[in-house]
C-alpha cells in the first residue's frame, strides 16, 4: 500500500528535488519530462496512468485488483482512492482518499498538481493535508526517496517511449484513442498472471507487520491467555 | 439374558449395517478402472518400477527420475502382483479393511452405532475414492489407507492396553508406520503421529492404573517397535539400492548431493526474488559463466514463457517455478551424459556445487547462503503467503477438489509404457464408467461435502472444548483418537503450508489421507464431547 501512495505520487509528478511545505501544505516540485506536455491530458483519467504504470511492469499493488471507473477519472486499488475533481488552468484539482470500510465513509485530503512549468521540466504537487507540519522530516525525507526510487528518469522515459509507442497505433484518434489503446493493451496482456508479475513475488516485510501481528495475536497470545484462565480458575479438577 | 439378546440384536443389526455399506461401496465404484496415464514421475515411473521389480531387475535402468519418488507404492504393486491381486482390487480392499477396522475399534470403545453406521457411510461413500487422482497410480490411496489402518491400530491398542491382548494391534501399527514410511517424502511427519500415539498411551495406561512394569513394557515396546521396523525397513531399501545402483540412497531429489546443489543455485544473488523461483535465469546465466561443467545442463533446460506449465498452473511465468525446474535440472544432466548412474550423478552435482562454492568464496559470484536443503528455511517475509496456503489447504482438508481445475493435457502413454501398464495387469485404454452409477456418483457429492464439511468444523469445536474440560473428564479412547487425528492432521497442514510457500500449491490428494480418517473419526468424537460436557453440567 505505501508502495501505491508512493507510485501515485510518481505518476504525476517524477522524481522529488525539493519540498516546501508553508503552513498544512506538503508539496513537491519535481523535474519532469517536457514529452509529458503531449499526454497532459492523461493526468485527468488517474485510473489510464495506474492502468499505464501495469503495463509497463509497474504494477501499484500486488495484491489486490484495481479499480477503474468514470472513464478512468477515479481510480481505487485496496483501500486507496484517487479522483479528478477539475482543472482549472494548468493546475489540476484531485482528491486522494482512504476508504475506511465502514460504508462509503473515507478520509480525503485535496491534492493539486500544478503542470504550468511542464515545458520547462517541472511540475509542482501540493497535498493539503491537516497537520502537516506535524510530519517529521525523517519522514518526508523517506516519501522523496521512494518518489525518486519509483519515477526516476529512465522510468518516466520509458512510459513516455510506451505513450508514444501506443499513439502511433489509434492515430488521429485523439485522446479518446489512446485511452482505449491503453485499456486494450491492458486486456491483451491479461488473461494470464504476467499482468502483474509473476505469482509469488516478494512483498516487502513492511507490508506484512499487521498480518504477523495478527497472527502472534491469535496463536500466541490468546492461547497463552486462555491457559493462564484455565489455571487460575478456581475449582478446576476431574469431575 | 434378555439384555445380551438386545446387544447380538444390535449387534447384527450393525454388521448388517457396515455390510449394506460396502456392498454399496462395491457396486457405486464397479465400472472404475485404473487410467493409465503417462507421467514419468508418477503413474509410469511406479509401474516401471515395479514391472522392474518383478523381472528382478531391481527398478530398472537408472535414469534422472528413477528415485525422484519413494518406491513403497512399486514395492505394493509389484508384492500385490506377485499374489495375483489386480492393482484397483488391493487399494479398494484395503480401504474397506482399514475403514471397518477403525470403526469396530470405535464401536468396542463405546461409539453410538447409529452414529457409527453413518460415520462409515461418509467414509465409504467419500467422494475422494472416485475421484481422478484415485482411479491412477498414485501414491495417495495408499497412503490413505495406511493411515486409516494405522488410526485403527491406534485405537485398539488403547482400547486393549489393560488386557494384555494389544500386541497384535500393536503389530499391525508397526507394520502400517513401516511401509507408510516407504510410500511418501513427507512420511516422516508419521514420527509426530507416533509421539502423539506414544503420549496417549501413557495416559491411557496411567488412567487405567496399570501396574508399573507392565505399562513400561507396552510403552517402550510402543516406542521401539513401530521405530525398529521403520529404520530397518529404511536400512534395507538403502542396502538395496545400493547394491544395484551404488550409493545408499532412496531418494536422490531429497538427499544425497542434488538437493546441496539446488542450495548452492539459489545462494547465488539474482534480482528475481520470487519464492517459487529457486533457479532463475539469472542466476544460470551466472553460473554458467562460472561453472563450464554446468553449461551442458543450462543450455539443455527448457525456456520460461507463458505457454509453459509453471505460467499455467502457478502463475509463474517469466521464469519456471521450483515444481518443474528442479526436475527440469536433473533430467537435463542426464540428457547431457552428465549423470549415467547415481554415483556418477553424485559425483556430478558435487562438483558443480563445490566450484559454485568456490566462484562464490573467490568473490566471482555474489551469494548469500540461504539454507542447505531441497527448501530454504522458512522467512517471515514469506508470512502472507504461508497464511495464503495455509488457507488453502485447509479448504482442501474440508472439502477436497475431485478434479483438478487447470488439468495437465493427458497423453498418450507411448508403447513401452502400455505394455508396463498392461503388464501390471492394468488395461491401457480403461472403458468408459456407467452412465447410472457416474450420475449417482456426481449426486453424492455435494451432500457428501457439505456434511463432512460441517461436520469437521464441529468436530475441531468440539476438540477445544473437549480440551477445555479434560481436567474433569479425563481423555477416554474415542476422545483421545480425536484428538490424536485432529492434532496430526493440524501438524501436517502446517508443514505442507510451509513446503507450499516454496513448491508452490499442492492439488487436494495431498488431503487425503486426513480427511479420510477425520471423516470416520469426527461423528463419534463429537458425540463423546457432548456426552463429556453433560457429565460435566
């Protein structure tokens, strides 16, 4: 899951230098491919760019599926959601959320990219998050350099070359096309586990911790617990 | 007089019953036969070796598969054979043997026998014995029915310890945890059902005040016995081997130098971390640099891609998982003249293990040990999936799958291997089933797992409860047979979960010899849990 937020934060905007983050802002400006200014459009269908990460063997969870609706606006994958709300100018307006299982409640914090510096190689996020100021650098620090990890240059040359790639196959099909032929290469490379890696690759140790404790939970302590019960409790002896 | 009028009356009433059963049993499984099918490293390679066998020709020629399986289930056909018993008449007469054997030690423990006639008709209408993986020459039916010999066994001796009359018992057990040990690799979890055995006769004797030097000989002869006859029997298939093949080895995939080779593989570093991929391409590549005298084997094995089995039925598929690849290395050897015998294919893998070894202490290969078996030890980074086959096993263990959903093709078995089915008196092309008895057959099935289902979930209910209230109404014999199959059948599915995370998932036969004795066990054990808590209310 760390692994999804980290991704969607390299989608839109590749490779973290420097952060300011005025008052309950957490933003990142980040250097980007110029190329990107002929697929701006993409970053308004967040659902096409996970989709897009997938078919280049980037995929944004391993286990469990994505979630694709309103033509590729909003996009959920386990319990993280993100939408497009609108643009205005170059600066494009998305909610990112968490869903907290309970019904249709979520947690969402408005994000904002700002795509008016792509031509010059920068684009700038900001997160608007409560209490931002309260997140330690350490922690930022970390959120930089798994950005930088997952949306270095070479990936997002990569993606570029695979946009490019695609388009030339729906040609003057507009954006519309290319959408599709993203969907349609996604199809053409299912049907089999290929999609998104092989069946049984490693999945980070972070992501297990609750899983174990669960487990150390179930199996250790509460057998530990019902015993210490069993013994304590007065008048236990054969019948 | 009238009372023991009343029991012969029931008595016959439930042989009468336990007959109807049977017949029953014979009639719905009449029109199956034995598929002969083409697997070298199942169906064909155990009646090769058996026909082997029987020719006196000890296994047969040695070739890369030859010992990749435990030979108990040649040695049954070719013992079976010899006697002029059909292969398909053995397995379902000794299920039948095995199933009323338990049940009459759960009867003479004091089981309800309505309940038991019901118990016997789950485990003789289990869908499991006419299933795919049943009707081929397969290990597990075998397997199966030891077990259930050897749950009976179990039985008896603690419904018999305190008059002297358990020894025969005692050697039936010894005899089934023998050849049990000789059947399958993973066998060797039998030593937890013995400790498990060993601990309920201590108590059973204890609670049945036997005298003291008494009770120690049925202990020690407990504990020695059923060891005895299993390191013997052990000692003479090695001794045998390796006068026909020169090394003292039983199972050349599992022990001796191919599975310390297989650890040397996979020490060495590879970006693909994959806990089915053992051997990648990576990882051959570099070895092949490094090793000349395993470029033969790296340039024989077949490439990844998503046509291949491993991609089909585990997903893997830019590489080839541990169920093929480790099969694909051995074979490759011998095709490359690398391994002609088994000292020589020891040889082989020795060498190649020892300059990987060195490669990697000079520094020309980058590795990070990573255990020094067949398996890597278990990581916690592998928890999740674990978790995952372990959940899978244990739907297996509730409800077994019949079919195999994504089949291997079936093929054509080539001539000589026809001719080894037909000699083994098994028809190369098997008729087709009736039409009325497959209907009848596919009708059972669904009621058939929903009941058992539910009744093994009640019956591990009732193992806890019965557990808690132990104190106050101490394990009698159906209790403690519970328990026992309940507790072994736990331990197994977490070792199996643990060989699962590396081989990848097993298909149901794995189950089935617990949930065949778990079937037969679980009506009667819950029944004395109930009676147990009403004793202490």
């Amino acid at each position: 899951m760390t692994r999804l937020r980290y991704l969607w934060l390299a989608v839109l905007l590749p490779l973290a230098s420097n952060a300011a983050e005025p008052g309950s802002e957490l933003s990142f400006e980040i250097p980007t491919l110029p190329g990107y200014q002929r697929y701006v459009r993409l970053f308004e269908h967040p659902g096409y760019l996970a989709v897009l990460l997938e078919n280049n063997d980037l995929p944004l969870t391993h286990s469990s599926k994505l979630i694709v609706r309103e033509r590729g606006r909003e996009v959920e994958a386990k319990n993280i959601v993100i939408r497009f709300i609108g643009r205005n100018g170059t600066s494009y307006n998305y909610e990112a959320g968490v869903t907290l299982g309970i019904g249709s409640a979520s947690v969402t914090v408005p994000v904002v990219a700002d795509f008016s510096g792509l031509a010059a190689g920068k684009t700038t996020v900001v997160a608007r998050l409560p209490l931002a100021t309260l997140i330690p650098g350490e922690k930022r620090e970390r959120i930089q350099s798994k950005v930088r990890t997952f949306a270095n240059a070479a990936t997002q040359q990569k993606l570029l070359d695979y946009l490019d790639r695609l388009s030339k196959t729906v040609p003057g099909a507009g954006f519309d096309g290319l959408g599709e032929a993203i969907l349609l290469d996604a199809y053409n490379r299912g049907g089999g586990p290929a999609l998104r890696g092989d069946v049984g690759d490693a999945v980070p140790l972070s992501e297990q911790w609750m899983l174990i404790l669960t487990l150390a939970i179930w199996f250790i302590l509460f057998p530990i617990a019902l015993i210490v019960y069993r013994l304590r409790r007065p008048g236990a002896g054969p019948a | 007089v009238v009372g023991t009028g009343r029991i012969d009356l029931l008595s016959g009433l439930f042989a009468l019953g336990a007959g109807f059963l049977v017949a029953f049993y014979l009639v719905l499984t009449s029109d199956l036969s034995i598929v002969a099918r083409y697997s070298p490293h199942d169906d064909s390679l155990y009646v090769a070796r058996a026909v082997h066998l029987l020719a006196g020709q000890a296994f047969g020629p040695y070739d890369s598969r030859l010992l990749v399986k435990y030979p108990g289930l040649s040695l049954w056909m070719a013992g079976t054979r010899s006697v002029g018993i059909p292969f398909l008449i053995s397995i379902h007469a000794l299920y039948i043997a095995a199933g009323l054997y338990l049940a009459f030690a759960l009867l003479k423990a004091g089981a309800s026998r309505w309940l038991l006639l019901v118990a016997l008709a789950l485990y003789l209408l289990n869908p499991i014995t006419y299933s795919e993986d049943w009707m081929r020459v397969m290990r597990e039916p075998l397997d199966t029915s030891l077990f259930v010999v050897m749950a009976g066994a179990i039985a008896w001796v603690l419904l018999r310890a305190a008059d002297g009359r358990a020894w025969g018992h005692l050697a039936v057990f010894c005899a089934a945890f023998g050849f049990s040990m000789l059947v399958r690799e993973e066998s060797r979890l039998l030593w937890a059902l013995l400790a498990l055995f060993i601990a309920a006769l201590a108590w059973q004797t204890k609670c049945l005040a036997m005298p003291g030097r008494r009770r120690l000989v049925l202990l020690l002869a407990a504990v020695a016995a059923p060891a005895l006859l299993a390191k013997t029997g052990e000692h003479a298939l090695r001794e045998f081997v390796d006068r026909h093949y020169g090394a003292t080895i039983m199972h050349d995939f599992g022990e001796g130098e191919f599975p310390r080779l297989v650890a040397a593989i996979r020490s060495v570093e590879s970006a693909k971390d994959n806990r089915l991929v053992m051997v990648t391409q990576e990882r051959l590549a570099r070895i092949q640099k490094e090793v000349p005298a395993f470029a033969p084997v790296a340039e024989r094995l077949p490439k990844p891609g998503p046509a291949t089995f491993s991609c089909r039925l585990h997903g893997v598929c830019s590489e080839w998982s541990n169920g093929w690849m480790l099969f694909w290395l051995k074979d490759a050897a011998f095709d490359a003249r690398l391994t002609p015998n088994l000292p020589a294919a020891q040889d082989y893998f020795h060498r190649v293990r020892s300059s990987i070894e060195d490669a990697c202490a000079a520094g020309r290969l980058r590795c990070a040990p990573n255990g020094d078996g067949l398996l890597p030890p278990m990581q916690l980074r592998w928890t999740r999936a674990y978790v995952a086959e372990g959940y899978r096993l244990a739907k297996m263990f509730l409800a077994p799958e019949l079919f195999p959903k994504v089949a291997i093709p079936v093929i054509d078995p080539p001539k000589e291997v026809r001719h080894a089915f037909e000699a083994m008196g098994i028809p190369a092309a098997a008729p087709p089933p009736s039409a009325i008895l497959a209907g009848i057959r596919a009708a059972l099935v669904a009621p058939h797992h929903l009941f058992a289902g539910f009744l093994l979930l009640a019956a591990l209910l009732a193992l806890a409860l019965r557990v808690w209230i132990a104190d106050r109404v101490p394990l009698e014999p159906i209790a403690l047979i519970g328990a026992i199959v309940a507790l072994y059948a736990l331990w197994r599915l977490a070792i199996l979960a643990y060989a699962a995370v590396y081989l990848g998932p097993f298909t149901s036969r794995i189950v089935f010899s617990t949930y065949a004795v778990a079937v037969l066990v679980a009506l009667p054990f819950i029944a004395e849990t109930a009676a147990a808590w009403r004793r202490v209310k």
